[in-house]
C-alpha cells in the first residue's frame, strides 16, 4: 500500500545496501589480508583449529634448528674422535718400533717415548677443547642422555649419550709409556683397546646422526603438509574472493539504484495528490 508517512521500499532497499555492503567490506579484508577469517566471528571454529595448526609449524620448525644443533654436536664429537683415533694409531706404530728388538734402549727412552709421551698430551688437549657453546663434548657429562626435543609434545625425544673420555682412562695400562720394551708391550695392548672404545664410540655416533637425518626428514614432512592444512582453513581462496566480491559489488550497485528510487516514491504519491 503506497503511504507518504513511512517510506517502506526506502528502509527494505537501505536494509539490503547494508547486508550487500557489509558481505562486500567483508570480501575485500579477505582479499587485504589474504585471510578467509578476517575476525573470529567468521569461524570460531576454524580460527581455532589454524591456530593450532600454526602453533605446530612453529614448534616444527624450532625442531628442525634443533635437530641441525644435534647433528653438529655430534659431527664436532665424531671429528675430535677420529683426531684421537689417528694419535692413537701413530702411537700404536711408535709402541711397536719400541718393543722390537732392533732398537737400543737410549732411542726407546729418548726418541720413541718422547713423541709417544706428547702424542699422549695430544690426546688429552683434544679432549679438552673440544667444546660446544662452552660445553665440552668428550668430558664431563654435557653428552649423558641429552635429550633434544623433534617433536610436538615433551614425549617426542632423541636421547644421546656419548661416553666421556679421559686420556689415563682411555689408555690404560698404555699411559707408562714405551721406555722399555716390556712396557712397549704392554702398551700394544692398551692402545688396541683404546682404538676398539674409539671405534666403538664412532658407531655410536654415526648411528645417532643417521637417526637425527631421518627425523629431520620426517620433520621437514609435517611442516609442509601441516602448513598446507593451516593455509586450508585459514587462507583465503583469491579466485573465489574476488568472483564473489564482483558478485556484490553488482548487488550494492543496484542496492542504491534501488534506495535512490525508494527514496523519489513520496515525491511521486504528492504529484498524485496535487493532480487530484
């Protein structure tokens, strides 16, 4: 029913402008932000669930730095051990040319257990700088059951342990020295046992670092399809956006068209009143 008092098609034409303008702002902070949940009342639900997502990638990602640490703690300890493997095989020939029988005492004493006497000390300065951001690697007990966090939760742990070494330990019966060439002897068969603790040392090592390699594969995993997940729910899809935001720009075109006409309507009843 035409009425001059209240413009109706003015108010359903303004109510509708609002709705189309609104969805129209709404697609065009989508497209700004590249975001499909500009504000949390879009989806409560989702929101959630991204953030979450997104909170995992960053927690994979610290895993990956890590893992790298790991993996250079452990290459640092397995250099020094191949260091002291070398020192310990020169050693091994020099307590071998000692126990021979060609060699007098005077070159045993003098000249072979000399060098063997500072190979040994070698040993040791190997040992002792051997450091990790101030931490030393091969003694002490930085290495005892170091667990390096690879995962989401506090459960998702490598644990390292790489025996500590020093030198009269490691030695044995080998640290008297090669003076003599009963002591040559004997130190043949330290020294054989302190190579057979290095070797073994190195294996575990060298396991540790195939185990850190596959895990940061396995983590370089996650965070690619974690983030894709995340971008899933929380990414805004541009071609869809912008189709749809074409499609609401046209319906608050015509909105106006529309509230422009309403608004002309009680013009045109008082053209009716003035012709009656």
């Amino acid at each position: 029913m035409p009425v001059i008092s209240t413009n109706n098609a003015a108010n359903a034409a303004l109510n509708y402008l609002n709705i189309n303008s609104n969805a129209e702002t709404e697609s065009i902070s989508q497209l700004a932000s590249g975001s499909r949940i500009v504000k949390a009342s879009d989806d409560a639900a989702g929101l959630a669930i991204g953030t979450q997502l997104q909170a995992n990638v960053a927690v994979l990602t610290q895993d990956q730095t890590n893992v790298s640490q790991g993996t250079s703690i452990l290459q640092s300890a397995d250099g020094a051990l191949a260091q002291i493997s070398n020192v310990l095989q020169r050693m091994l020939a020099l307590a071998t040319e000692s126990a021979s029988g060609q060699v007098t005492d005077t070159q045993r004493s003098q000249d072979i257990n000399t060098e063997y006497t500072q190979l040994k000390s070698e040993i040791t300065s190997i040992v002792s700088s051997t450091t990790y951001a101030g931490q030393s690697l091969l003694s002490g007990s930085f290495l005892q059951n170091v667990k390096f966090l690879v995962g989401t939760t506090s459960a998702n742990t490598l644990a390292v342990t790489v025996n500590a070494i020093t030198t009269n330990t490691l030695l044995g019966t080998a640290s008297s020295g090669v003076a003599t060439a009963t002591n040559a002897l004997t130190a043949i068969a330290g020294i054989n046992s302190a190579l057979g603790t290095i070797t073994q040392d190195r294996a575990k090592i060298g396991a540790y670092e195939s185990q850190f390699n596959f895990s940061n594969q396995a983590i370089s995993a996650n965070v690619q399809n974690t983030t894709a997940s995340a971008a899933t729910i929380l990414d805004a899809d541009v071609a869809a956006v912008k189709t749809q935001l074409s499609s609401q720009d046209v319906l608050t075109q015509s909105s106006i068209a529309a509230l422009t006409q309403a608004a002309m309507l009680p013009q045109e009843l008082l053209k009716l009143i003035q012709v009656a």
